[in-house]
C-alpha cells in the first residue's frame, strides 16, 4: 500500500508527458505552453509534499494519507473534464498536491520500522516499487492517448486513488513511534487528554523549510538531486519531440515505449545502490571502529554523480542531433536506460542520508527538501523546450551535465566536510543512539 501510494504521483507525471502533442492539439494551444502543466505540477507536488510532511509528524501518517488521496480522486476528474488551458493548470496543481505525499510519507514510514543498517535496502525496494512509474505510465499514458483518450488515462488516475484511499482506511495502521507525534505530545503535557479533542490545529507547511538552514540538508538535496533529477526530465520531458517526431515515430503508444530504457532503469538502479549503500555504512563503520559517520552513506553515490548521470545525459544529445535513422534511436534508447539506472543510484543513498539524520522528522525533512527541489525543478522543466528549440538538444543536455559534475564536487564536500556543516547549525540531527 505505501508503494502504491509512492507510484501515484510518478503516474500523475509520466502518464501525461507522452500525450503533450495530442493534449496541445486538442486544446487549440501549443507543446511549451501545455509543457507548464508539467512545470505547475512539480510545484504542487513541492506544496503537496511540505502539507505531507509537516501534518504527519503531528497527526501521523495515516491521517495525511486518507486526507490527500480524495484531493488526487476529486483532482484527476477535473483533468479528465478540463476544456482549456487554464482549466488543466488548475486542476494538474491540485492533482499533484493530492498525489505528491505518498513518496515523502512512503520514505517517512520506512525511517519508522527500519533500523539503520537495514534502512538502505528498504528504501530500495520503496523506490523500486515506485519507480515502476517511470517504466510504465508513459506507455500507458500514450497507449491511452491514441487507442482511447488522454482523459480516460486521466480518469482512471482517480479511480485507482479512490481504491488505495479504500485500503489505506481499512487495513493501514499509524506507523509513528509511539508518543513522537506532535498530538501526542500534547496530550502529554495537559495530562493525557488534549484540551479540545476534536479541534483541528493548524500546522505551518512551510515549517520544515527551516531545516534548511543546515547546509547538509540544503546542499544535497535542493541542489545535488536537482541537477540529477532535472537530467531525467530533460530527456523524457520532450522525449514526444526528440524522439517521436524526429525518428518519424507514428503513434502515441510507440513513443510510450521509448520512456521503457528510462524507467527500466531506475528500477534496476534501486535494487543495485540499497544494498551498496548499506554495505557502505557498514564497512566504514568498522574502519571507523564502530562510529558512525553518516556521511559515509553518501559515498555509494560518487560514481553515479561523476559517470552513470551526465555520460549518457552528453551521449543521448550528440546522438540525437547528428545520428539519424535506427542506429541514432537505439543510441538514444540506450542512453536513457544508463541515465535512469544512474540518477537512481544516485537518489537512493542522498534520500537513505536524509532520514539517517532526521530521523525523528524524516518525513518532514524529505519534504523540505523535496519542496525546494521541486520548486527548482519547475524552473529547469519549464525551459527545456524552449532551450532545446534554440540552442538545440546537444548544447541543452551538456549544459545540464555540467551542472551534475558541479554537483558531483559538492557532494565530495559535504563527504569531506559533513561532520563541520552539521555543527554549524544543529537542527536536531540523530545520533547512533536514537536512530
């Protein structure tokens, strides 16, 4: 079921990358400008995920699950019935704020019930159950597209949350520590019994930007897993356009298929770096003589950053502008498969990192991050197309690899530096005792 709900919103994404073209056609509009509904949704899924965040660790994870799913039910029928424009962005924002929990709450429940050393590979198989979205919701979205219609996929997103909304409230139960939640607390502190039960408290869900004021928490995640993240939707982003009309692609659903090597390779990539990143905290932990460092999960992420993300991100650019026919598509294909598998190895042990140190707020510290990072996500996907339309593919995917090898240097900092940058500011990071 957590699974489930860390799929939805990489559904909400993927399903309707592939349809852009149709969706621009039909709505008498064009790529870059229904392009924003994919830029719009990465900054309510940056909203979706800070609300997710902040009220699970007062409330607890099961209420924020039962409470953001009828949002994506009630949201995926307003995309399904959109007429214009406008109308799409509304209703893609709320879409995404419904769906963009399941992946902060998913990793939060696993910082629960999984110890340290067994946390890594945990956190794989979370992401690789998710990370069958990548795989198959963009063959589903344009299978939809063109045998039926970009809605009917759209709809069927909202059906499928009404059902998990259905499991989740009959068979999932509150995961959190027994008296860690903030209501908890609180009744605590006045006895044993809150002063008004059944009185709503408000939660500011820009609370846990605050904890971005350590730079570990900062640099990682806000700007090392942006530029990761952003190679990804720089390829299958316009992948409609870089692909399915420069291969002369036919339909929908065959260009669906070219987003298979994508996510194919994210899922092998979880199931590969959970048991290396484990295995790392292990054995450093031993030449250490038993302290625990946590930055030394980060070091499982070295080659991913230097190699596996921008080499094929540099690659699929020059074959795509100067490689035509069969041998430039299976070039391109091949890319992306090592792409995926590489931004994947490289997520894995940052988000593992993440809940190491906050473990007592692992949900809200992802979400903070991961807000932030959306935030920036919307910017660089917002001007994929128009970049790639003048600079062209090559000079687009470069610059965007440049950006990952920086990264790559901050990362070796924070690894050198990381015990200094978490005594600058302690923001009430875990130790080896309470994690």
């Amino acid at each position: 079921m957590v699974s489930l709900c860390g799929l939805i919103p990489l559904f909400v994404t993927g399903s309707f990358t592939p349809a852009i073209p149709v969706v621009a056609k039909e709505l008498n509009s064009t790529g870059p400008i229904v392009n924003m509904a994919v830029s719009l949704s990465a900054f309510g899924a940056s909203l979706g995920g800070l609300i997710g965040g902040s009220y699970s660790t007062f409330y607890g994870r099961r209420p924020m699950y039962t409470c953001s799913l009828p949002v994506l039910v009630f949201a995926s029928m307003g995309v399904a019935t959109a007429g214009s424009i406008p109308a799409l962005l509304f209703w893609r924002f709320f879409q995404s704020i419904g769906a963009s929990p399941g992946m902060v709450l998913g990793a939060g429940v696993i910082g629960d019930i999984y110890k340290l050393e067994e946390r890594g590979r945990a956190m794989g198989i979370f992401f690789a159950a998710c990370l069958l979205g990548p795989a198959l919701s963009p063959l589903a979205g344009g299978a939809a597209a063109y045998y039926y219609s970009w809605r009917a996929m759209q709809g069927s997103l909202g059906v499928v949350g009404f059902l998990t909304f259905c499991m989740i409230y009959c068979f999932f139960p509150e995961t959190s520590q027994p008296g860690s939640r903030g209501i908890d607390k609180m009744k605590a502190e006045s006895g044993g019994s809150a002063k008004h039960p059944n009185h709503f408290y408000f939660i500011n869900p820009l609370r846990p930007l605050l904890l971005l004021r350590s730079p570990n928490l900062f640099l990682p995640h806000s700007i090392i897993l942006s530029a990761s993240l952003l190679s990804y939707f720089v390829l299958v982003v316009p992948l409609a356009y870089t692909i399915g009309k420069r291969y002369s692609i036919p339909n929908e659903a065959m260009v669906g298929l070219c987003f298979l090597p994508a996510g194919l390779g994210t899922i092998f990539g979880a199931q590969i770096i959970g048991r290396i990143s484990d295995y790392t905290v292990i054995i450093w932990q031993k030449k250490r003589g038993g302290v625990w460092y946590p930055e030394d999960r980060l070091r499982a992420a070295l080659i991913p950053f230097a190699v596996l993300v921008p080499i094929p991100l540099v690659g699929f650019g020059v074959i795509n502008q100067y490689i035509d026919g069969r041998a430039g598509l299976i070039g391109c294909l091949v890319c992306l498969f090592f792409n995926g598998l590489g931004v994947e190895m490289a997520f894995g042990p940052c988000a593992a990192y993440l809940v190491d140190v906050m473990h007592s707020k692992s949900a809200e510290s992802l979400a903070a991050n991961g807000g932030l990072r959306s935030t920036l996500m919307a910017a660089g996907i917002a001007v994929i197309l128009p970049m790639i339309n003048t600079y062209g593919i090559a000079v687009t995917n470069t610059l965007c690899a440049v950006l990952v090898w920086m990264s790559f240097g901050i990362l070796c900092c924070i690894i050198r530096y990381g015990d200094r940058m978490r005594a600058y500011c302690d923001v009430g990071f875990s130790t080896a005792e309470n994690n």
